[in-house]
C-alpha cells in the first residue's frame, strides 16, 4: 500500500500543488530534493497507539516523505513521543535520521499536501480508502487511536458509521467497537502559537495514552 500512495494522482488539484511547491521552494529549502508525492503512514505494524494527523505539510513530510518530519508540528510530536517513551529520539528531520516509534503507527486523514492545509470533501474521500485499509491491516492491535484535529476526527468517526461520536473537544475520549478514540488538537503552529494548544495540555495527551493503552504498566514503560 506504502507504494500505491505514494503514486497515487486522485486528486489532480493535490497533484499540481504538491509537484509546484517542490519547483518553488522557499528559501530555506532551495535546493533541497522534495518528495512531492503521496506520503505513506509508517511506525510499528503491531502498534497500539495509531496516531491520524491531518496531511503532510508542504514543506514538511512533502518534501522528506515521512509523516512529521522536517516541520515544526513534528517537532512537537517526536518530543512528546520520546518523552513518554514511545520513540527512541525526540526529533524528525529526514526519512533516514534512525527514528524508531515503539508500538505507535502514523498517518493522515489526507496522503498529499493540500492548499492551505485545507483538503476538500472529495479529496477527503478520495484518500478515505487508504485510512480504511490501515485500520484493516492494523485492528487486530489496535487499542487506541489519536486524532488530531476536526478533519482527522471526522474521518476517524466514518470508520465506525453505525456509531453516534460525540462532539469533537481536546481530551475527549470515544470508546468504539472495543477501541478507545482520543481526541486532540492538532500542534500546528496556528495553535502552539497562539497557545490554544499548551506544550502542558499536548503532553498529557500522550501520558493519558499510556494510561489507556498499558494501564498500571505505563510507569514501567
């Protein structure tokens, strides 16, 4: 699957932008040798914490091929990881840096990087097959899944389309067909920044994690 998403061209508004945002890098990254394809998920096939962002960003996981990596809201995420033991490094920054996730998996509601990290319904749905066919491939383990942010929740709640979810609100906890949903905002720099998300309140969302999935044994962890 990791091949079919990465060539995947559904959504041609995401194909043009994704292809024209490697051809005018900023600054920063002139120079620099993009992705510009669809990003697979990636982490511990075995996992019990699966972790459903929103999209790559766009000169983020668009331009190193791994969910999180090179931008700001992985910085944000790999440390959390790391500091409750769930990567053996708190950082991201290319698909070869040796990041080892421990019992989490990663992915996104959308594989390609929208325009203004906004994704359209039919891109939505178009990708929405992909999220299905993890969940497929990763149920037999999976206790708890975290989704960041409305769009992911969203997708997240149509995997379960018989279910009434409730309204989605940071820390909020679904139990679903024997799987726990953890909500969370998403650590954009739209909410680090203007401190709608705490670095306190995203931490606790991955210490409350361990405390669903492993229970007594998460001190040990």
């Amino acid at each position: 699957m990791s091949e079919e998403i990465s060539n995947c061209t559904r959504c041609i508004r995401l194909v043009v932008y994704r292809q024209a945002v490697a051809e005018k890098p900023p600054c920063r990254y002139r120079g620099c040798s993009y992705w510009a394809k669809g990003v697979p998920g990636f982490g511990d096939l075995r996992a019990r914490i699966w972790i459903v962002g929103l999209a790559p960003a766009a000169h983020g996981a668009n331009r190193t091929g791994r969910m999180f990596t090179g931008d700001s809201s992985g910085d944000w995420l790999y440390r959390a990881l790391y500091e409750v033991g769930l990567a053996n490094q708190p950082y991201s920054i290319h698909r070869e840096d040796n990041l080892e996730l421990k019992d989490v998996y990663i992915s996104a509601a959308i594989r390609c990087a929208p325009p203004q990290n906004r994704p359209n319904a039919t891109e939505l749905a178009n990708c929405f097959d992909f999220l299905v066919r993890e969940y497929e491939l990763l149920r037999a383990h999976i206790k708890l899944v975290i989704p960041l942010g409305h769009i992911a929740y969203r997708q997240v709640q149509r995997l379960f389309p018989a279910e009434k979810a409730p309204l989605f609100r940071h820390g909020n906890i679904w139990i679903v067909g024997g799987v726990k949903v953890l909500c969370s905002y998403h650590p954009s720099r739209q909410n680090t920044q203007t401190r709608r998300l705490s670095w306190e309140a995203w931490l606790n969302i991955f210490k409350t994690a361990k405390s669903l999935v492993y229970g007594e044994e998460a001190g040990g962890l």
